[in-house]
C-alpha cells in the first residue's frame, strides 16, 4: 500500500504476539526505546486463539510494573488490527510517536 510511518519506528515480528514476552518489552526500554507498543491480532481472531490476550496481559503487567518504578505507563500499548488494517497501522505509529514526543526520552536511559 505504500504507507508510510515514522522512520523512528523499528518493526520486529513474531509468529504471534503471544510469543512477546515481558522481558522483551523491558529490555527495549532498558536498551533506549523511548516507547513500544504491540500490535496483534483483532480480538477474539487470533490466529493461535488466544495469543493476544496473553500479549495484552503482559503488556498490561509491564504497564503497572513501569507505574510503580515511576515511570509513564504510556510508554507500552497494546493495538489490536487485521492484516488488512495497513492505514490503521501507519496511523498509530504516527499516534505512538507524538505521544513519546510528548512524554519526552526515556527516564530509563
């Protein structure tokens, strides 16, 4: 589709959402990501059936781990889009982006 979205934005797939781990989210944030986010699979549609309510659950546990260490929540999302949802993809990677403009770098850093 010829979309185009930020170059700041560094895509890594995975067979499933399901397979991100905790650590992984962390590790990102540790090594210099200002933010992550985890786009997966509509609802209920996952092609392994429940791959991303565990992506959500995890994204969730990372969330309030980063609450009580005092740093933005905001910073980790979770999006949930179709294979045919190319413009909504480019569209929250450009949302992602003005909202980790907004909060500014990393505190982890």
């Amino acid at each position: 589709m010829r979309l185009s979205y930020p170059a700041d934005i560094k895509i890594i797939q995975v067979p499933c959402t399901g397979r991100v781990d905790i650590i992984h989210l962390l590790n990102a944030l540790e090594d210099g990501a200002d933010g992550v986010y985890v786009a997966g699979c509509l609802e209920g549609e996952c092609h392994y059936l429940e791959g991303n309510y565990k992506a959500r659950r995890k994204v969730d546990y990372v969330k309030k781990t980063l609450e009580e260490l005092g740093i933005e929540p905001e910073r980790v999302q979770m999006y949930n889009l179709s294979s045919a949802q190319g413009a909504r993809f480019a569209e929250i990677a450009n949302e992602m982006v003005q909202q980790i403009t907004d909060l500014g770098p990393t505190p982890v850093r």
